[in-house]
C-alpha cells in the first residue's frame, strides 16, 4: 500500500508540473504590423505570423532598431526568423543618435537620425530568471488609433452655441488593447506586481470636483454675466481696439443666462462634466475626456509621451484678466495630465503680446509641481496678438540644445490664441514646420460671422497647422468649456506616431531628378530608369510639407516633367514618374544642369534641403564642370549615377564632396537597382551628420 501511495503521488507530482511547464510556455501571438514602441513590456517572447517579409512592413536600423519599427519584420531582418513566422524574443534599450539602414534576408531596412527607444530581438527562448507575460501589454494611447473626418468645429451662431459638424470616432481594426500583463520580473520578484495605471474617475466624483470649484471660485462662473457682458470691466478688457484692423471686438451675448449665484447657473457648469452633455464636440469619447492620471505621478515622467513641448500663451489686452487666469489653470491641468519628467515630457512656456518672451524653458522644470507654481506666477504682459512673431521667435529661440532641447524628442509648440492673431501667422508657421516643429492651434471664442471682416488672414489655422485634418487644431466656443480639451490635447501631442512633421532624413528634401533622355539610352532603358526613379521617390514621406519631388528630362534641349508644387501625395507622384514619355536626341548633360537650377529648384522652400539625383550614360557634349560648381555654391547636394558609357571624371565633377559618397557608377541599367539602399543611407547618413536646422 504504501508503493502504491508513492507511486500515485509521485505521478500527480509530474503531471503538476508537466501543466505549470506548459502553462509558462505560453506565448502570445502578435501581427506583422505591431510596432515595439507599442508594447509597454521592456522584455517578451512573441510568435510572428507568416507572412511579415513585406514592404509596407518599415524597419529602420541594423541589428538595433528604432521602437516604431515593425517587430516581426525586424526579426527576420536579424535572421532570428524567416517568412514563415516564428518565436522570438524582443528587449527595449535606449535609444540612439543614428539608426542604419541595411539589406539583410530579403528585408530592406531604412536609416533614421535619432530615436527615443531602441529594441534588440533574439532567438525565442526564455532567459534564465526572467519571467515572461503570457498576454502582452499596449500602451493605452497607441492602441486604439481614433479616425476622424473632422476636429475642427464652429459651433456659434448668433446667440446660440451648438455642433455645426459631427464625426464619430472609429477605433483602428488593426489594434486592439490586449488585457493588462505583467512586466518582466526576476525569480526574485513577484511575478504579479504590476505599476498601478491610471483609471477612470467615476462621473460623480468628477461633478463633485466641479460643483466643489464652482461654489470655491464663484468669480469664475460669474465672468460671463458681469465682466463679459457690456460692463465697465467688459470695455476694459474684451472690447480692445485691435490698431491693426481698427474694428472693436464686441462680447457675443453668452449662453449663460442665470446669475452666477443660482442654482440652474452651477448645474450648467457642474453638467459640462458629464459624459453626454457637451458644448462642442473635441474628436474623443467622454470616457477619454473623463480620464485622469494616478494620485501620485512618477518622479521621471510618463515614458509614454516623450516629447519637448513649448506652449505658446495669450498675455494680449484682448483676453482680460479672468481669461488669462482661466488659461494659466489650463495650463496647470495639462501639466499634471501629461505628468512631467526628464524620461517623458518636459515643458516650457512663451508668453506673447507684441513682443514674445520665454517664462521658461525646458530645462528650468523637471516636474509638473513645480511648473504648475511656475504658472501660477507668470503676469500678463498685455499688448496685441502676434502670433506670427511668437512662432517664429520660438522657432530659432526656444527647441536649442541650451534650452534642454533633447533631440531624440519630437519638438511641439502649441498656440494658444484668443480669438485671432493681429499678424500673419502662415510663413513663420511653414518655417517652423520645415525646422521639424509640430504646430497645434487651440482657438477659444473664434471670430463670429460679423467680426470675419476684421480678422487679417482668413483661415489663419489651416495655413499654420502641418495637416488640415482636425488633427493639429482644437476649436473652443467658450472659455468655459476650455477644461474639457486636456485630455484630448494630451493625447495628441503624446501620440508620436501621428506627429509627422517632425523633420527626418526622409521628410524634409526637395528632390529633383535629371533624367538623361538621349537617343542612346532607347526605350526599354528609359522605362528601366524611370522604374528606378519612382523606387527611390516611394521610400520618402511625400507632401506638400514634407518631402517634395520634382522631375526634368534632357537631351540637346530640357523640359521641365513636373515641378516641386504639382504633386502633394506619393501616389500621384508615382503616376507622374510613370507617365513621363521618352524623348531621344543628345546629351547635353551641362545646360540641363544649369535649367534645373533655374526651372526646379528656383522653386525650393527655405530649409529645405536641395538634392540633385543625375542619371546618364554617356559623355556630355558640353562642360559639366561650371554648372556643377554653380549648383553647389546654391547649396544644391548633387548625386550622380552613369550607367554603360558615362564619363567618370564627369560624374565625380557633378557630384558633392567627397563624390565617392555622391558618384556611383554601373555598367547596365538593370543593374540600377542596387543603388537604391546605398542611394538611402548616404541621404540620411549626410543628414544625421548635419545640425538639426
């Protein structure tokens, strides 16, 4: 009997363990399409589907890649994997100055400049003492991308406030929020702690808050009713003379009716808080807006939102007294929201009137209380609302490595503005732009339909912002509703993988090709060499405000195929490239060097840079020597590629310093396209070397 009893516990022993084996062999499953920076956990183990050899699948980096890279795609990349899928395991590092670019088993990855977080990938197999979670966790701001057809809302009419355009937000099919995981943990540490996550505040105790600041700063709430409604405070404020446009800007007849003191009066203002009552709608759900951050915030910051940020505050005459103190305690809101850290956020302020000055800087602050006493201290300077001076004194001012610019983060400025700027705002904002700033607009109490005649620049926020769609703009009604916009401000200034204008190798060139169209290169050549152009033109991100692509074949004489501004979108530049018709005749490389620079790069926007790609494959007829010197001396970076019978000497004589990273040379034309990574690497490697304006 006694065997008998070992015998049965010694089984049930083994087949425990058998189960808790097979229990931490677990690995989740994620898609081609997952990139590292998505995934909160700093270690895992994940299965690859087949299938993730595919272009539309980016990679940048060489054996240590950029964390919005492709996990899969960059594993079989490293070898770790091939096409048909597989385990592996991936560890977040650092990030670097400079990622490159390399073809490594059948996948091209891109060179980048600098990058907040790297990742590494490894074979699939766990390390000793490291636990791995079984589901995986996504970041929370990342994960459930909302797609709107329209954020930018104008919601008064006459003496009413109400939507005039709606769109619902649609979650992203291709995400989804995987449960909450554990992150990795030593066989000396419980496997089950985890960092508390901010949660949802239930809805009565947010209209507690309110109906609790409401009844503390009864002023607040009786702006709208005295000061902002034909009193003397009013004239003293509101209804400034704007010199610049003469015209007085009279206080719209508010929605608030009540007296501040009754009880409908503090309902109203209690009810803003609520999920289905909104005065305008901001492109997020309530449960977003109603999100708030953990009672204590992290010493180093949210890593989440690494980003320097420059907020760009109204301290006009226009704005009044109230309103300025109602903006400083928005201010404070954001500040505790995006949580402020020298491992995430960090923020500064500019204050503008006529003349702009910094309150401080990135660097003066490293967490949100101290920038939110920092706040509470700033006075109003007074004066216009130049907006335009603002951006661009921040633009050559405030993103410097002296200030605690920080490189790897992208740069945003956020423009805070009482009803319209008394200046120009669209040629400083596109400067800002082309320096890798991401603008965002947040307009309170816009101009109404009989104060448009007096607004300078029609439309000032869609010629300021890098997109038009809604994305980079907030319009507010009403002060009051202000607070409402933290939460979806913060989201978007914390969604990295949406701020597309900061600058790049791969956004920020005017590019022109100098297609040879001789008589020698014939036909099937021809379209052989326009394949080439559009495989360079598609690895660019192509816009009106990134990268541009211009085109100009010759032979004895020059024709400009299409300039910098006639395509805005990759495709139709893909199009054009392919509708370009073969022309022969000679080959007078020289003149069409010189009509490039006269035709296609006359046209080039400051900051820009201006790159030359010349293909040819013969001798020129005329000197190439003095129109090549011109281009350079304008700045142009020219590369040259001959193919077949070109001139060596020639090809050097066109290219930039040093012309062995700027010539190339191949003895047939289906052999162009190995110069395509090269012809990458060597752009953004030229890049990475060059200071960040």
């Amino acid at each position: 009997l006694g065997v008998f009893l070992t015998y049965t516990y010694t089984y049930a022993a083994k087949e425990a363990m058998k189960k808790t084996k097979k229990a931490k062999l677990y690995v989740p499953q994620i898609d081609c399409d997952v990139k590292a920076g998505k995934i909160i956990n700093p270690e895992f183990i994940a299965k690859c589907p087949p299938g993730c050899q595919d272009i539309k699948y980016r990679v940048y980096g060489t054996d240590i890649f950029a964390s919005f890279s492709s996990v899969c795609s960059a594993a079989i990349h490293s070898g770790i994997i091939d096409n048909a899928g597989g385990k592996i395991l991936v560890r977040k590092v650092a990030g670097h100055s400079g990622y490159r670019g390399s073809f490594s088993n059948g996948v091209r990855s891109l060179s980048l400049p600098r990058w907040r977080e790297s990742f590494l990938v490894a074979e699939g197999k766990p390390r000793k003492g490291v636990t791995y979670p079984s589901t995986l966790e996504y970041s929370s701001s990342k994960s459930t991308l909302m797609t709107h057809t329209v954020f930018f809302y104008n919601v008064r009419k006459g003496n009413t406030v109400r939507k005039e355009y709606h769109t619902s937000p649609v979650p992203d099919p291709t995400t989804q929020i995987a449960p909450t995981a554990p992150p990795q943990t030593t066989a000396t540490t419980d496997p089950f702690t985890t960092t508390p996550k901010p949660a949802t505040t239930p809805v009565t105790t947010r209209t507690t808050t309110a109906a609790a600041t409401a009844k503390s700063r009864p002023a607040l709430h009786r702006v709208r009713d005295t000061a902002f409604r034909g009193s003397s405070i009013s004239t003293s404020n509101r209804n400034i003379l704007r010199p610049s446009t003469g015209v007085q800007r009279q206080e719209p007849v508010a929605a608030f009716r009540k007296p501040a003191g009754s009880p409908a009066h503090l309902a109203m203002e209690t009810d803003l808080w609520k999920p289905g009552f909104s005065l305008f709608d901001t492109g997020f759900s309530s449960k977003e807006e109603l999100q708030t951050k953990p009672l204590e915030s992290r010493s180093q910051g949210n890593p989440t939102c690494k980003v320097d940020l420059s907020f760009l505050i109204d301290g006009s005459w226009s704005i009044g007294k109230r309103r300025f103190q109602i903006q400083k305690q928005f201010l404070s809101d954001v500040a505790d929201a995006l949580d402020v850290g020298s491992a995430g956020p960090l923020m500064g302020i500019v204050q503008y009137g006529n003349d702009p000055s910094t309150e401080f800087n990135l660097r003066t602050y490293a967490n949100s209380k101290d920038i939110r006493n920092a706040i509470g201290k700033i006075p109003q300077k007074g004066g216009l609302s130049n907006v335009g001076r603002a951006l661009s004194f921040v633009n050559k001012n405030f993103f410097s490595d002296a200030n605690g610019n920080r490189g790897g983060a992208p740069n945003v400025a956020v423009v805070m503005v009482d009803g319209w700027p008394t200046d120009k705002v669209e040629e400083a904002s596109r400067l800002a732009r082309e320096s890798g700033i991401n603008i965002f607009f947040v307009t309170i109490e816009g101009a109404a339909e009989s104060e448009k005649q007096s607004v300078i620049e029609p439309d000032f926020v869609d010629k300021a912002v890098c997109r038009t769609n809604g994305f980079y703009s907030i319009n507010v009604p009403s002060w009051f509703s202000l607070h409402k916009v933290v939460q979806p401000l913060v989201k978007r200034v914390c969604d990295t993988d949406r701020l597309v204008c900061s600058k790049t190798c791969l956004n920020s060139a005017d590019i022109g090709f100098v297609i040879d169209g001789s008589s020698s290169v014939g036909t099937g050549n021809f379209r052989t060499v326009l394949q080439f152009v559009a495989n360079l033109s598609k690895e660019f991100e192509i816009s009106d405000t990134d990268t541009r692509i211009g085109a100009v074949q010759y032979t004895y004489e020059q024709r400009l195929e299409f300039g910098f501004d006639k395509y805005s979108s990759k495709q139709d530049v893909l199009s054009a490239i392919k509708r370009i018709s073969y022309w022969s005749g000679g080959t007078s490389t020289g003149a069409a060097i010189s009509y490039t620079l006269e035709h296609l790069f006359n046209k080039s926007k400051p900051n820009k840079r201006k790159i030359m790609i010349l293909i040819t494959d013969g001798r020129s007829y005329d000197d190439v020597r003095v129109p090549a010197m011109t281009a350079h001396q304008n700045g142009v970076i020219a590369y040259s590629i001959g193919i077949a019978w070109a001139a060596q000497d020639e090809l050097e004589a066109i290219a930039t310093d040093p012309d062995k990273e700027h010539s190339f040379f191949v003895d047939e034309f289906d052999h162009l396209y190995q110069f395509v990574n090269q012809l990458i690497q060597n752009i953004c490697t030229e890049f990475n070397s060059q200071p960040r304006n």
